[in-house]
C-alpha cells in the first residue's frame, strides 16, 4: 500500500485514537459508547501506525475519475465548438448567456 496520509497527518490520527481508546476505558459511559470509541480509537491508531487511510483513498479515486470525466467531456465540448464557432462568432465561449447592463433597457426613464 501507497502512504497517502502526511506526517502531521498520521500523528493527529494516533493521539485522535488513543483519546478515544482512553475514553472507551472509562466505565461510566454506556456499552454501546465504548465499543464505538474503541471501533474508532483503533482504526485511527492503525491509520497513523500505517500510514494510509481508506476513505481517503476511495476519495481521491473518485477525484480522479471526475477530473477525468470533465476532461472528457470539456474535448467533447470544444471539437463541437470549435465547428460552431467557426459558423457563428457572436457567442459567447461559455454554456450560458449573461446579460450585458449596457444593452438592457432602463425601466426609469
């Protein structure tokens, strides 16, 4: 496995985890809360211990994937633009038209 966590990173987890181990040792909270704690508490030591977390990785696959989809579409988009511009050269370079103020009419006068 690739590290995909930063130093500070992985020390943040580590001390985040062992609060929560601490905290799941106490007896005053109820079952329900320490297993939770402890659940916690050791993926964030293991996470800081390994150096890799695996929401992140899902979310920068994710990223990716995206990014690799507007690339897509964006080439896409500027082979059929690149046709239409070339017949009509008023429109504008974006999806959508913004009104110019200047070639709006005035209401007041």
């Amino acid at each position: 496995m690739q590290q995909n966590i930063s130093t500070p990173d992985r020390y943040i987890r580590m001390v985040t985890g062992l609060l929560s181990l601490g905290m799941a040792s106490r007896r005053r909270a109820s079952p329900m809360t320490r297993t939770l704690l402890w659940s916690f508490g050791a993926m964030k030591l293991a996470e800081g211990a390994i150096g890799w977390c695996p929401m992140q990785a899902v979310t920068e696959l994710m990223g990716n994937q995206s990014q690799q989809q507007q690339k897509h579409s964006s080439s896409r988009a500027s082979a059929s633009d690149s046709s239409s511009k070339s017949n009509s050269s008023s429109q504008p370079d974006n999806d959508y038209d913004i009104p110019s103020y200047s070639k709006m009419e005035n209401p007041t006068q």
